[in-house]
C-alpha cells in the first residue's frame, strides 16, 4: 500500500551473515509489525511494535530482532541463528490495534 | 492455541461462476476478522473487515463476507467471478484489539477467462 517502503526488494547473503531488513512508513501509524510469508503457510508474525521503543514477540521471533527508535521505521534483522531464513518478508502498520493493517511491497530474502 | 483455517488451498473456477471461500478460526473471544486479497506483482490489500454489527460485511469489487459467531466461521462469497479476480485470498482474525494477526493459509483462486 502506499506510504509503506520496504527495501531492498530482494536480497542475497550467505549462511552465517546477519541482514537488515528495511520498513518506513510516512502514514504516521503509532504501530508496525514484520510478517513471513512461505508458501502453503500464509501470514506469520515475527515481531510487533505498538509505539516507538517498545515492540513484542509475535509467534515466530526466534532468530530475529527489530527496532522501534523512531515512528516512522521498524527495521528487522534476521539473524544467523535463525534456521531458515530464506523467504518472503512483508512490514505493515496500522494506527493501532483494531484496525486495519497496510502492507509494504515485501522483500525476498535468500540465503545461500 | 489460536489458528485460522481456509479449506481450500486452491480454487479454479470459470468466470461468471460464483465463489465461496471458507474460513474457520480457533478462539472463544472478541474477534476482529479480515479479508485480504494478494494480486499477481501487488501488495498484499484489505478486501473486506468485520469488527461488530451487521455480521454480513460488503467489501471491494463486489467481495461479500458473512460472520457466524456459533459456527466460528467468516466465509468469502462472490456471486459472479471475473478473470481479475485471479489471486491469492487469507483470511485474519485479530483477538480483541491487540493489533496480532493471525492469517489463514491462503486461498490461491484462478479464474479461466
């Protein structure tokens, strides 16, 4: 949707390396959220942030990290001890809880 | 634990058929429920939402969702498909108002023109 920026739209990096996965948004939504999606799996959610400094774990945040230091941004970080990291990444954000999520273009990450 | 459940993975229908897409969801509470529809190079958008009230909600491009509370059930229906309707359909219930998602599998619909 527009007004969320994701970049960049694939990435490479070989095992072992962490990455940094980028989500801005100028919708000037109090919350953001990190979603994976593999195929035949849906939507899940990695990790959430209702305002700035202050995010939670969704159901799968093992091996990854996020940072909320400014409104407008969530990076996320897959880490190298997540198993398989390899897959599609999609960012959102909403005013708040009960509402209607945006979603960002998505990056494909593949490791190698 | 909560889960959402679409029965169907993959629907190829004729245009001008109708479609139902059939979504269950696990969890006793206040529920918000979603639609949302993933075209062909697009992002993932919002087709059609359920907070309170009237439990049939209309959304875009002619969508139609029912609620039913005793059946736990939020199905999507279109009485008459177009071949731009080809794509990916999860549907996401959110407990209260925390703002967590939880998404279907996914239903990936093509429609034969």
């Amino acid at each position: 949707d527009g007004g969320i920026t994701q970049s960049p739209k694939y990435l490479f990096r070989k095992e072992g390396q962490n990455v940094t996965l980028s989500c801005e948004q100028n919708l000037n939504h109090d919350a953001m959220y990190w979603y994976r999606q593999d195929p035949g799996q849906g939507l899940r959610l990695i990790y959430y942030s209702q305002i700035v400094n202050d995010f939670q774990k969704g159901d799968i945040a093992e091996g990854y990290s996020v940072s909320r230091e400014k409104k407008e941004s969530f990076p996320l970080t897959v880490t190298s001890a997540q198993k398989n990291p390899t897959a599609f990444y999609l960012c959102a954000s909403s005013i708040g809880g009960g509402n209607r999520q945006f979603f960002g273009p998505g990056t494909r990450l593949t490791v190698l | 634990a909560q889960s959402v459940s679409q029965h169907n993975h993959h629907v190829i229908l004729s245009e001008a058929a109708s479609l139902e897409l059939g979504c269950n969801y696990s969890y006793g509470g206040t529920v918000n429920l979603f639609w949302y529809v993933q075209y062909p190079g697009q992002h993932l958008q919002l087709l059609l939402k359920y907070f309170s009230g009237d439990p049939l909600v209309k959304g875009i491009k002619g969508f139609e969702a029912e609620f039913i509370k005793s059946k736990f059930s939020f199905n999507l229906r279109k009485p008459s498909v177009q071949w731009s309707d080809t794509a990916e359909y999860f549907c996401a219930v959110e407990s209260g108002n925390t703002g967590k998602l939880i998404f279907g599998q996914g239903t990936t619909l093509q429609v034969k023109p």
